[in-house]
C-alpha cells in the first residue's frame, strides 16, 4: 500500500515549504488584538492609486467574462511607459509566475540554477521544481559577487537569478558591474534581472537592465506591480525579455493566467505617477529616520535600495521576532538566509516605523 508522499516525485520530496510573512489576521487572532503593524512582506502601507481602485471597482462588474489572454492593454501600456517593444514583454499572476516560467521554458533536469547567497525563496524552489541544480555562489559581504557567480557558470548552467535590489540585502549592482558580468555570460545562459523594487532605487549607478534587453541578449527583467504600485493581492507582475526569450515563456504561460480586474488595476496605476511619488517619499522619509535610530541603538544595518533593511538586532531573530509580535508587529526574521541575528523590517509610514522602534526598544530592553 502506497502513501501519498511515496507517490510524490522525488525533487518535491526534497522542497522547503516556502513561508510567507505572518498574516496579520492570525496574529490578530492569536492575540486578541485588533491592529497588526505588518512591516513583514515589503508592502506599500499607502495602497493603491485611487485612479485603479476606481477602474477595477467598474471592472469587477465584467467578472464573468474571461480574461484578456494576452493583456493587450497592459502590454502595449508598458511599452509605451518602458519605451520596449510589446513583443518583449509576458504578463504573469505575479512576478513569481514569471519566475516559474522561465524555469519551465529553459530548464531540463539535471541543468544548473545560479543565485546569490541569501536568495529570494523562489529560486532554489524553481530549481527543486525543474529537477535542476540550484547553484547558490557565496556572497560578497552582502552583495552579490559577479566574478564568483562568472566562475561558477558551467555548461549546464541555463538560468541565472541577479536580484537587483536584493531582497533581503538591499544591495544593488550597477551598470559598470554588470557589464564586465554580461561580457562573460556564454550564450547558452539566460540571466534574469529580478527588480521587484526598481522603483525605490535612488542610486544613479543602478544597472540599466533594459539595455541588454534591447540589445537582444538573452535576458528577462521581471517587474511587479506588487510593491511600490501596492496591487500585492491581486497577483499581477512581468517580465521584459528579448523576443526569443518572451516567446519561449509564452509557450509555457498558462491561460487566462492574470485577472482581468488586475490588468485593469496595472493599466491605471501606470497612469498615476502621483501615487509612485508618494511611496517612493515615504521610503525615502523612513529609511533616513530607521537609519539614525539603529545609529541611536549601536545596532548594525545594510544601507538599502529597496523598501527595506536588514539589521543585526544582536538576539536570536526568532526570539526578537516573537517579542516584536507580542507587541503587534510582524517582521522578517533572518535566520531563513542563516543570519541567525538578523532582522529584515519594511519600511511603512511613519506611524508604523515609530511602533517598531518602539517594540523594538522594548524587546532589546527586556
Ligand atoms: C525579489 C522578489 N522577486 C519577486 C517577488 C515576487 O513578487 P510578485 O510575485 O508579488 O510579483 C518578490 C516578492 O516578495 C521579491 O521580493
């Protein structure tokens, strides 16, 4: 008699469920409380542009009807916005469908995955998903290390993951950096741009991925409207590819795999540069006030591109993670990267950033 794990393949025997950010309602639960300070998935607390919240309350009417298949609008939307051809661009239920994509268009078993140390959860899980290797080269400090992750590039190697800024790090890569990578990328290699945070870059140097899109060399960059443009519950993301890239994804995406209340919602954010501006000033606000109260605290943190900083809270991050949550505050805890002391905080408003310093002085005062 067989039992359904024996069933299983082996490689999804082998998968670390991913964990997502606590959800503030069971925290609520669990505590009796009836706000939760949720500064744990790198959300934009500000929400979405009220241009698309009015679009996607008409949308919601249409609900009935499938999908546009191939986000008509969107697309020739993007391309206008990004300056890209519409052909290079494939839509997905998030950036991380994109991700998935690219794994099932490029990857056979046994091939190789490249990321950096400290990856975001879904490239080990695409390698585990495609039977492939996933190659995790050692970071530099906290940034990545082009010239280990060059050397590690063998003839299996078909996807590498850049996440430019890093999520948990913060780190960027810039233009001068990668065009020495690019110049040793063989051509049986496709490197994915992951800038889930793009928006909240500040730094001048910052790579200019679409180049190489243009360029024609075999690269995806993947964008979301999950973040800076807060349509997080909607699952809507995307990647910019060169055209044989973007038609290979196509050949794998599933259909009617983005909702039609999404497409609306993304097309009309594109449309408010006001509500990017905001976000983009709340983060700014807030990391120069996180960043002198760690300077307050003696604690350690990374300089960040993104709407987020990873700091040494010098307790175990679990420990720290539990205290903070007592006192209605979710965060990120290191130890899923091996930073066992580490804590990844977004950067909210600043009601919310004022709480976690608060929660956070209590926490290292006990
Ligand atoms: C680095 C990175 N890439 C991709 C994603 C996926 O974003 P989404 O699927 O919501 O577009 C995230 C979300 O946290 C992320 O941090």
């Amino acid at each position: 008699m067989f039992r359904t794990r024996d069933l299983i393949r082996d490689t999804v025997k082998r998968i670390t469920p991913y964990s997502p950010g606590k959800d503030s309602a069971e925290v609520m639960r669990e505590l009796s409380i009836t706000e939760v300070t949720k500064l744990a998935s790198n959300e934009n607390p500000l929400g979405p542009s009220p241009m698309a919240i009015e679009a996607m309350q008409a949308a919601v009417s249409q609900v009935h009807l499938y999908p546009d298949p191939q986000c008509t609008e969107l697309t020739a939307a993007l391309a206008r916005h990004l300056q890209v051809l519409p052909d290079c661009i494939v839509v997905g239920r998030g950036s991380d469908e994109v991700i998935s994509m690219l794994g099932l268009a490029f990857v056979n078993p046994g091939d190789e995955i490249l990321f950096s140390q400290y990856p975001f959860a879904l490239y080990p899980l695409t390698a585990w998903m495609t039977d492939a290797v996933g190659v995790e080269v050692p970071a530099r400090g906290f940034d990545h290390d082009l010239e280990a992750m060059a050397a590690a590039i063998s003839p299996r190697t078909r996807l590498i993951f850049i996440c430019n800024p890093c999520n948990p790090t913060g780190t960027i890569l810039t233009n001068a950096q990668v065009a020495d990578f690019m110049k040793r990328v063989p051509d049986h290699v496709v490197v994915v741009f992951d800038e889930a945070y793009f928006e909240y870059v500040d730094d001048p140097d910052f790579v200019d991925a679409l180049t190489y899109v243009r360029q024609g060399r075999r690269v995806a960059v993947l964008r979301t409207f999950s973040k800076v443009y807060a349509l997080a519950g909607l699952r809507i993301g995307y990647g910019i590819c060169s055209k044989p890239v973007a038609d290979a994804l196509k050949l794998v995406r599933p259909p009617f795999n983005v909702n039609s209340v999404a497409q609306v919602g993304a097309v009309a954010s594109l449309g408010d540069p006001q509500q990017l501006r905001n976000a983009q000033e709340m983060v700014a606000e807030g990391k120069t006030y996180l960043y002198q109260q760690f300077e307050q605290m003696g604690l350690e943190f990374v300089p960040t591109q993104a709407n987020f900083i990873l700091f040494d809270s010098t307790r175990g991050s679990r420990e720290v993670f539990d205290a903070l949550m007592r006192q209605g505050v979710t965060v990120r805890t290191g130890d899923i990267w091996g930073l066992n002391t580490w804590i990844r905080v977004t950067i909210g408003t600043a009601e919310q950033n004022r709480r976690f310093v608060e929660a956070l002085k209590q926490t290292l005062a006990g």
